[in-house]
C-alpha cells in the first residue's frame, strides 16, 4: 500500500487523475470501475479536462460502476447512474456500448448480480479501481460487517450512511435503505486500486483503515492485503496517521529515486 499525502483537494484529485491518465496510455483498452460521492469528483474534472485538451482517449475504455441505490431509475436525479453520465462519461468519447453501470431496478435481483460480475470476468477483470471512504470505513456500499469475501449483492444500508447522504436528496426519509454494490471480494480483485480522501471528517477511519487491523468492520481496511494499492489523502484526512512522517518520507525517497534513474538513462 503506497500512502500519497498531499496539501488540499486540488492536489489530490490532479494527482489522482495523473495516475488514471497514465494507466490509459499504457493500456488505452482498460477496465476502470468508477466511484461515486464528492471524494472523485475533482478527478473526473481533471480527466475531463485532459480528454478536451486532446491528450486522453477514452474511445477504447471499458467502465463499471461501484454501486446503486435500489429503487431508483437510471434517469433519477439522484442514481449513481446519472451521477457519472453528468459529471464524466458524457463529456469523454467513451463507446456507450461499453459502460456498464448498475441499474437499481432489475426484475431479479440475484441473477442481476451474477451476470454483473459475469461481465467483469468476461472482459478480463478490472484494471483500475477508483474508490472513496465511508466515515464508518466502508468501501463502495459494503457496511461494517460485509464479508472480506463478498461478491455484488444487495445490501442493507446503515442509519450512519443514510444520513450522511440525505444531504443529496430532500428529506433523509427519501434515501434508499438499500442498494446493489460490487462486493469487498470483487474490489481487491481489481489489478490497481485508487482510494481518495480529504477533510477532518476522514481523518479517524483512514487512520483505521490504513494502520489498524483487517476487518470486516472496516471493510477498506481489506486494502491492506492488496498488492497495489494508492491512497490519496489530503493534509487533514492524513491527521491521525501514527506513521505519517514515514509516509512522506517515502514520497521524498520515491522522487529521488525517480531523479536517480533519470540520470542514469
């Protein structure tokens, strides 16, 4: 796990959005899975702004989604399907014919699930997974107690997330009590995994996430068994790292290392 600790939330998503950007251009036909929230947002501007600028191509990309509230329609103001539509894959030369985005309201629930993740193993798995932080420490929709071993499924939402997305819709009784999400299993299966987080408010679980122990009440905690995963965090959320001068030291030696083989070529 390689911790990115950097000043704000301009800096984070432009470094997040560097990382994506040349993940593309070695592999200009990979799988991306997309996150929703406030935490990629920036990212997705950035990577919009790359694309207008002509130094992203997007033509070959094949993209998935974490997660969607139960319920809700894909033209619902609200669904994490239009959420990525309006704020990144209408503004990319993405072929519609490859997006794969949760829909909340299939006829059968179980057999949804399974032909999703069908498609994810039919396509050659996930390249690059992009993913924010709960308060709670959950990944995608995978609550405090999801198995470490869980695949795409319904789940129950808690009390805590709940609240926390009121604030999209009018009244907290207007949030879904469930939703379709990948699972904790189908997440770490992905070859590159992206977790961004910012503010005070994130500052507690990153510090569990990162440093405490694996389990299955943290579920991003189960990133720590993955080989290639990057966190990027922001000065605040990066507060209550024990081992965060470590962290930063890395960072330094990484850059001299980056100079040293310069050189030398």
């Amino acid at each position: 796990m390689k911790v990115i600790i950097l000043k704000d939330y301009d800096e984070i998503s432009k470094r997040a959005a560097k990382i994506v950007a040349d993940e593309i251009v070695k592999k200009p036909d990979m799988v991306l899975s997309l996150a929703t929230g406030s935490s990629p947002l920036g990212l997705y501007k950035e990577l919009i702004r790359l694309y207008k600028q002509k130094k992203l191509d997007f033509s070959k990309i094949t993209t998935f989604n974490l997660d969607e509230y139960v319920g809700l329609s894909s033209d619902n103001k609200n669904s994490f399907y239009y959420f990525l539509a309006e704020n990144f894959l209408n503004h990319i030369n993405i072929n519609p014919k490859n997006i794969h985005l949760l829909k909340g309201v299939p006829r059968d629930f179980n057999t949804y699930c399974k032909s999703y993740e069908k498609i994810i193993k039919n396509v050659g798995g996930i390249d690059l997974q992009i993913l924010g932080v709960g308060r709670d420490g959950h990944i995608a929709f995978n609550e405090p107690g999801s198995s470490l071993g869980s695949r795409t499924r319904v789940k129950a939402l808690t009390e805590e997330t709940i609240e926390d997305n009121a604030r999209f819709f009018k009244s907290k009784n207007e949030v879904p009590r469930f939703a379709i999400t990948m699972g904790v299993g189908t997440i770490i299966e992905a070859k590159k995994i992206i977790l961004l987080a910012n503010g005070l408010g994130k500052a507690d679980i990153i510090a569990k996430s990162i440093e405490g122990p694996i389990t299955a009440e943290i579920t991003a905690s189960a990133l720590q068994m993955h080989p290639n995963t990057i966190i990027v965090i922001d000065e605040k959320a990066a507060s209550k790292l024990k081992k965060r001068s470590y962290y930063e030291y890395v960072q330094n030696m990484e850059k001299e290392w980056i100079n040293v083989t310069k050189v030398k070529e």
